[in-house]
C-alpha cells in the first residue's frame, strides 16, 4: 500500500500535462464554423452578382433588340448567328444553374457533417469529463485507504485499474475523433477548392454571356421600353391624381366639419356672452335693491328713534298734564265730549283689529299656500332630481360636458362651504334675535307695569285725549305708509322670487348645482320655521293682550290699543328687519354664485378663444395645404398635358411606322418566319427573365412595404393615408408586369 501512490504519479502528470481537448475541439469547431460562413457568405455575394448581371444582360437584350423598323441589311446568315449564339447561352445557363445546384447541395452536405462533428464532440467531451470526475473522486478514495489501513488495498488497486482502462479508451475515441475531424476538413478544403474554380468558370462563362447578349440587345426594346415608361408614367399620373383627388375631397370634408364646428362654437360663444349679459344685469339689480333695502332699514332705525323721542316726550307732558288737571276741572265737559268722540274712534279702531285679524288669518292661509308651493317645488325637485339621474347616462359620454361639471362641483363645494358658513351665521343672528325677544318681553312686561301705573292716571289722560287723537292720525299715516312700504316689499320679493325661480330653472339644467339648491330650500324651510314661531310668538302675545282687553276696563282700551298698535309696528318692523335681512343674505349668496358663473363663464370664454385660436392655426395650415395641393395639381396637368403631347408624337410615329411595315411586308415574308421563331425563342428567354424579375420585384415589394409601414408608424395619426390609397397603390404596382407581357410578346 506504501508502493501505490508512486505509482500513480505518472498516470497523474499526464493528465495534468495535457490540454483540454474541449477547448481546442471548440476553438477549432469555431474556426471551421466562420470559414464555412464566410464561404457561405462569398458564394451568396456571387450568386447576387451573377443575378445583377443577369438583370443587367436582359436589359441589355431589351435595349439593343431589334425594332420593328428594322433596316433591310439583316439577313438570314445573321438570323442563324443569332439562333446558335442563343442555343449556347441557353446551355451555358442551364449548366450554371446545375453548378450552382450541387454547390449549395454540397455546402448543405457539410453543414449537415459539421452539425454532426459538433454533437459527437460534445459527447465525447461529456465522456471524458466524467472520467477525469471519476479518476479523481478513485485518487481521493486511494487517499483515504492508504490513512485506513492495508485492509481494502485490493479493492483500490482494482478500482485504479479500472479508472485507467476507462482513461485509455477516453483517448483512444479523441485520437478516433480528431482523426475523423482532420479528415472532413481535408474533404471540406477539396469541396472548396472546387467551388473556388467552378466559380472562376462561371465568372468567366458569364463575362463572356453579359459580352455577347449586349451585343445582342441592344437593338430590340427601345420602342417597347419607351411605350412602357410613357405607360408607366400614365398610370403614376392617374394614381396621383386619384391620391390628390381623395385628398381634396378629405380636406374639403374636414374643412366643411371644422366650419360647422365653428359655427357652433360661435352661436355657443354667443349665447354665453347673452348669458353673462343678463347676469350682470341681474347682479347689478340686485345690488340696486341692496342698496334700497339699505336705505329702509336706516329710515325705519330711524323712525324707530324717533318714536322712542316721542315717548320721552309723552311721558314728561303725562307729568306736565297732573298739574295742569288739578287746575283745569272745568275742562272734564269738554273732554267728556272728547270721550265720546274717542269711543267712536275706539269703536273704528275695533273694526280696524278685527281687519288686522283677518289680515293676519290671510298671512297664515299664504304661508300655508307658500308651504304648499314649497312641497310642490320639492316634488318638482325630486322630479328633476330623477331626470337628471336619467340625463346622467347621456352625459357620461361627453368627456367635455364631465369635466366642466367636475368644475362645478368644486364651485358648489366652494358654495355649500360658504352656505355652511352662512349657516352658522343665521344661528348666530336667530340666537341673537331671541335674547332681543327676551328683551322685549322684559319690555312688555315692564310695559304691563307700566299699565298698572297708568290705571291710576288715566284721569290726568283725559284731557291728552285730543292731542292723543292728533297723534293717532299720524300714527295712522305712519301706518299707511308701512303697509304701502310692505306691498312694496312684497311685489319686490315677488318678483324677486320670479327671478330667483327663473335662476333655478336654468340651474336645475346642471346637475352639480342640485345640492346648493337643496341646501337652499333646508335654510328657507329654517326661516320659514323661524317665521312660524314669530308668528306663533305674535299670536300668543295677541292672545295675551286680548285678555288684558277683556279684563280691563273701557278706559284703558285706547292705552291698551295705542300699546298694542306700538308692540305691533315694533314687532312688523323687526319682522321686516328680518325679513331683509334674510333677502340680503339670500341676494347676497345669489351675488356671490352669480359672481362665481362669471369667473366660469370668463373662464370658459378663454378656453373657447383658446380653442378658437388654435382653430383658427390649423385653418392656416389646412389652407396651405390646399395650396400645396393645388400647386401639385397643376404641375400633374402640365405633366399630363406634356406626356399627351409626347403620345400624340408617339402615335404619329407609330402611325409611320405602321405605313412602313406594310410597304415592307410584302417583300420580307421569308425573313418573317425566321424572325417568328426567333421572337418565339426569345419569348421564352423574356419569359424566364419575367419570372425572376418578378420574384425580384416581388422581394422589393415587400422590403418597400416593410419600409413604409415603419415610416407609418413613425408618422402621426393625422398624416397617415387610408387603407384605399395603399391598396390601390399595391394593385397598380402588382399589375405593372402583367401589362408588359402582351407587348414583349408583340
């Protein structure tokens, strides 16, 4: 066991001294791949050349063919010249095709052998690597045995030997592999070499076809070429004249859609400006009638001033009147006389209260009504709401009608954020308005003590009752004016209902401003909930103070009723105060919408005059357009008028030509049928030529497709051209070597 490791040694230094045959198996795989390609590549670039040179030749033929005005020299010597010089170059390509045949079919052979070397390499490579893994993994094994002890010696020794059996025949299959490989690339170098000089045969066969075929040519297709360029060039006019016709008629269409869409958007500017129109007005209008409301509350604080003079005044003459009573006695009669004039006027001011009650039934009958019109604009309200969830469906499809709606939901967020201020400020004012209730019950009740202090004077009052009456006709007058100021008030507030209700009907056509409305109608139902406590209030204290009449005496009615009456105008004026300043708040939350549509409406003005203007550049740049078209129009009509003329000229050539081949013949009958088959023969070869042109032509086709699909691509949506120019333009160019089969045939 101590004697096998020396032995091994030398097995291991010729592993190691050797080169991996993998990477020298692929280094020379990779080499033969790239001469094989660039042979490949070589013979492609020759096969290219020998078609250009093909196509070069045809033209050639086409070029030098004999014309149908062909001179009288030729002759039947040079016809049969002509026929064997074909035959040849017929069988000199009939043999090149062959060559070319078993070239490619010999480089399929040896790609087919390489493919094969390369997977028989990898196997092997496959194969000698696991041996390597295994003599290894054997060489670690012998490690471990030798430190274990002599016990499993054998067992090793044999394991070796296999390793090394196995090792041996690892190399012998590489020798076997590279041998098989040098061989192929000696085959490959022979197969090369005949190529090489089959190609140097073909070039040379070629140059000496390409020589004589010029000579040949050159005589025939130059009629037969014009023809067909002057065709071509035709029908290149007719479909660009059809492609600028179809432009035209898509300018003009577009130029017809922009107009209406101007048109519209004019009649639309219109009706916004009118629009913006009225709500100025409306907005100055109501100004106005700020302004007067303004005006009233200050003279009705200032009557209210003056009243409180007045009684001021009263109460310092009540003092002057106890000394005057004590000293005028003889003045009772007369104010007995007073008395019962009072009592009359007492009985007036009755029928007067009993007016006032029915006044204030017909107030509850109108709020009533009001309340139901206020349920019935509810209902329609819901109404409108439902039509407006079915115009929702239709509105989602303009994307313009969403985004201007989006604006003004944040207008009437902006809106409802303000109504909540609002709101909070009505509560602050009805929390104000009832400590100033508070207050005037603080009053009426020191009012009431009053009374009960004027119980004891009203002997002294007597003799006032004459100024009192005075007094009482203003007081009337006063009166009269406050219920003309109210009629005022009211046909105002009707009329200003009549606006705000036509303001509503060209609101309730947006769907965003349906919340703000609602928030509207939740504050008026408020003031009308406020209103009804007022009224409630006010009955109350009607109640009160008829009871107090009831259970006080006939003299202290008139008091009673100048109190009343002042209690009245108090609580009328505060209602007015009120009530203006409710239609203050709702005029100006009114200004502040009406405000907040202008700033839209200016802003959607500039979005309209934006658009318009960017119209108005695309209008410009249609129109030049239309003038590009027109200028390429006219340069078509002269084209075609040029290529008319040329025509003409043709056909009085053609025309000569013809009155020459009839003169000629008669006396070229003979020549005729030689030229008959030699036309046929050629026929044939222009067949062939056809049919590689056409596979040519076919493989630019695709390529200058390819091309302008791209370009295509590149383009804008607006520049590309319809499907139906394309299309004609693929039939026009696919058809063009059809109509020259008859004519070369002819």
């Amino acid at each position: 066991m101590i004697q096998n490791p020396p032995q091994n040694t030398p097995t291991r230094g010729k592993v190691k001294s050797k080169p991996p045959p993998g990477k020298t198996l692929s280094k020379v795989r990779e080499t033969s791949i790239n001469k094989l390609e660039t042979k490949i590549q070589e013979l492609q670039a020759d096969r290219d050349r020998l078609q250009k040179e093909l196509e070069s030749s045809r033209r050639s033929l086409r070029e030098t063919s004999s014309p149908l005005t062909r001179s009288r020299s030729l002759t039947r010597t040079q016809n049969r010249t002509d026929m064997q010089e074909l035959t040849r170059l017929r069988h000199e390509r009939d043999e090149m095709q062959n060559l070319l045949s078993t070239l490619e079919k010999r480089v399929q052979e040896i790609q087919k052998n390489v493919h094969n070397l390369t997977s028989e390499r990898d196997h092997v490579n496959k194969l000698y690597n696991e041996a390597r893994c295994e003599i290894h993994r054997l060489h670690q094994d012998l490690y471990a045995l030798q430190e274990s002890g002599d016990r499993a010696s054998q067992t090793s020794q044999s394991a070796l030997r296999r390793a090394e059996a196995e090792r041996d025949r690892a190399l012998a299959d590489l020798t076997r592999v590279t041998t098989e490989r040098e061989g192929l690339i000696s085959k490959y170098k022979a197969t090369v070499e005949l190529a090489n000089k089959d190609k140097v045969h073909l070039e040379t066969c070629i140059e000496d076809m390409t020589n004589k075929n010029r000579q040949i040519i050159r005589e025939r297709d130059e009629l037969v070429q014009r023809s067909a360029n002057l065709r071509e060039r035709l029908l290149e006019t007719e479909d660009n004249l059809k492609q600028t016709e179809q432009e035209l008629k898509r300018s003009n269409d577009s130029l017809r859609n922009e107009r209406n869409a101007m048109t519209d958007m004019q009649q639309q500017l219109e009706q916004m400006r009118r629009r913006a129109e009225t709500a100025e007005r409306e907005g100055a209008e109501i100004s106005l009638r700020l302004r007067d409301c303004e005006e009233q509350l200050r003279k009705s604080e200032s009557r209210v001033v003056l009243l409180d003079r007045d009684l001021r005044a009263e109460r310092e003459d009540y003092d002057q009147l106890r000394l005057r009573l004590e000293t005028t006695d003889d003045e009772r009669r007369n104010l007995e006389m007073a008395l019962r004039e009072t009592s009359q006027r007492l009985s007036h001011l009755e029928v007067d209260l009993t007016t006032r009650t029915r006044e204030v039934n017909e107030l509850r009958v109108a709020n009533e009504d009001s309340n139901r019109a206020f349920s019935r604009t509810q209902e329609a309200l819901a109404n409108k709401t439902t039509e407006l969830a079915n115009t929702k469906g239709e509105l989602s499809a303009s994307q313009s009608s969403l985004t201007e709606i989006r604006r003004l939901l944040e207008a009437e967020k902006q809106e409802s954020g303000r109504l909540r201020d609002d709101l909070s400020k009505v509560t602050k004012e009805t929390q104000k308005l009832q400590s100033e209730l508070r207050e005037v019950n603080e009053e009426r009740d020191e009012l009431d003590q009053r009374t009960a202090g004027y119980l004891n004077e009203i002997a002294r009052l007597e003799r006032t009752m004459n100024e009192r009456d005075t007094e009482c006709g203003k007081l009337m007058d006063q009166l009269r004016s406050i219920a003309e100021d109210a009629e005022s008030w009211r046909s105002r507030w009707e009329n200003a209902e009549n606006k705000l209700t036509n303001v509503r009907i060209e609101l309730e056509e947006r769907e965003a401003e349906l919340a703000a409305e609602r928030e509207r109608a939740d504050t008026r139902e408020r003031d009308l909930v406020h209103l009804r406590a007022t009224l409630n209030s006010t009955e109350i204290q009607y109640g009160s103070t008829s009871r107090a009449l009831s259970e006080s005496t006939e003299k202290l009615q008139l008091a009673r009723a100048e109190v009343e009456t002042v209690n009245a105008e108090l609580s009328r004026l505060r209602d007015n105060l009120t009530r203006l300043e409710s239609e203050k708040s709702t005029l100006q939350r009114e200004a502040t919408s009406l405000r907040i549509e202008k700033d839209q409406m200016r802003a959607q003005l500039d979005d309209v005059e934006m658009e318009l203007d960017q119209l108005k550049e695309q209008l410009e740049q249609e129109k030049a357009v239309s003038r590009h078209l027109q200028n390429n129009l006219q340069a078509s009509r002269q084209k075609e008028q040029g290529v008319l003329q040329e025509l003409q000229e043709k056909s009085t050539e053609v025309s000569a030509l013809k009155e020459r081949i009839t003169n000629v013949e008669d006396r070229s009958e003979a020549l005729q049928r030689e030229s008959e088959r030699l036309r046929e023969r050629l026929s044939e070869a222009e067949r062939e030529a056809n049919r590689l042109s056409r596979s040519l032509s076919a493989e630019r086709f695709e390529k200058e497709r390819a091309l302008s699909e791209l370009r295509l691509s590149t383009l804008p949506a607006v520049y590309r051209p319809s499907g139906y120019t394309s299309f004609a333009t693929t039939l026009a160019s696919r058809d063009r070597p059809l109509l020259r089969e008859p004519e070369n045939n002819f």
